[in-house]
C-alpha cells in the first residue's frame, strides 16, 4: 500500500517523496559511482537483499530515474541513469559534504561492512602510480567476528584492480594490517594514512617504495575543501601507573 503522502506545499516533501524509501539513494550513488550491472551495484551497496533491490530498481525505473537496457544476444541487463538521476548529483555531494562535517566520525563510519569496503577498493588504487609489473597488496582487517578477514588487491599492468578472498601463490608485495574504521575513515579523509599509522591503527610492511607512497596509489574522497570535518578519534592514552 502506498505511503500517504505529506500534504504539504513544499517541493522538499516532493523530492522526500521520491528519494526517501530505504536503499533509494545508496542505489542512485552505486549507479552515480559506474556500476551497471545487478550483482555490482548489490555488492557496492553491501546489505540489500536481491528482491528488494530488483524491486527498488523496477520503482526508480517507474520514476523516471533508472533506465533498464537489455541485451538479448548477449544476455545482459544494464541499469543506467536518466538525466533526471544525473541531475541529482549536486543535491548527493552536498549531501554527502554535509555529512562530512555534521556526523560524527566514529557514527559515520562504524557500521562499514568489510566485504563492500573491499569491493569498492577496487576504485580507490590509482593504478597509474603502481610499478608496471604485478603488484599484491594483502589487506588484513584485526576486527573480532568478520566472515572474512584477509583480502587481496591485485593488478596486472593493462588491467584494473581485482578484489580477491583467496589467491593463487602469488608474492606479496605490500602488506596491510588495519581496523575497518580507520581505513574507511582514510579513504573518507577523517584522518590520513600518517595518523593512523602514528595512532596504532594502521600498519604497513613490504616493498619499501609501494609503503612510502601508498598516499599517491591510494584514493581518497574529494573532501579537502570543507572546513570542519571531524577527524577520527586517537586512542587513549594510557594512565599513568
């Protein structure tokens, strides 16, 4: 059964109308980010189920916002935005720089989930700044519980970056101990790779050159223009005996 609308006079309350039911925006910004196919924009997005997010895609494609392109020879299904989607991206970013400098740090990025950070690395290494060989990076997380604790990016010169969960025997070539938290607040500019490292939480080893430089090779949010933005929280320190 349909919401029952605001009543209210006020393009706002339209717009809430649209864009309020849950995972709508997650799924515009998945879209806005370059994935297309169904799987991607799940794995982007991280805890929506397959039925509800065929059935969000099928209202935002009602809404005018997703256009559903399908291949038949080729047996594919893309889902693209509609100028109407494309021009919500300057109400997302002020949204998303709103969020950067009203939410508090640790509530804006407690609830990452480690699979979809990882799935989402594989836009956030600038291959452009690895050597021109293979290169492995190992990410191992330290957080209690997690399915899956150890990742690998990998690249090969000509190809992008592949997301792995197990890998051939391959040589590793940076190594990479984090917490969750504070990588995803790295990639979001709530801190910087120096803090964390200094802070306890961030450790690197391997190719001396790839772990000086991983700043250059590591992509962050474009956020260095705001004022305000609250940084990440350090540990502690421990009392004095």
């Amino acid at each position: 059964m349909p919401a029952k609308p605001y009543g209210m006079i006020c393009p706002i309350t339209h717009a809430a109308e649209v864009l309020e039911p849950r995972w709508t925006l997650p799924i515009l910004t998945e879209l806005w980010g370059g994935s297309t196919r169904f799987n991607d924009i799940r794995r982007g997005i991280g805890n929506i189920s397959p039925a509800l997010l065929s059935k969000r895609l099928k209202e935002l494609e009602a809404m005018g916002l997703v256009e559903r392109i399908e291949d038949r020879a080729a047996g594919t299904v893309d889902y693209l935005r509609t100028q109407r989607a494309i021009d919500l991206e300057p109400a997302l970013t002020a949204l998303s720089e709103w969020a950067q400098c009203n939410i508090k740090a640790r509530v804006a990025l407690c609830d990452s989930d480690v699979s979809t950070l990882m799935w989402k690395m594989r836009n956030h290494v600038i291959t452009e700044e690895l050597p021109n060989r293979q290169v492995v990076i190992q990410f191992h997380f330290t957080d209690p519980g997690l399915l899956y604790d150890t990742y690998w990016a990998l690249y090969r010169p000509g190809g992008p970056i592949e997301i792995c969960s197990t890998i051939p025997d391959f040589d590793i070539d940076v190594y990479v101990e984090t917490e969750k938290v504070s990588l995803v607040s790295v990639l979001l500019m709530r801190t910087t790779i120096s803090r964390e490292i200094e802070a306890g939480r961030l450790f690197l080893s391997g190719d001396a050159v790839l772990t000086r430089t991983m700043d250059r090779w590591l992509k962050t949010g474009d956020y260095s223009h705001l004022q305000g933005i609250e940084l990440l929280d350090t540990p502690l320190a421990p009392a004095a005996e």
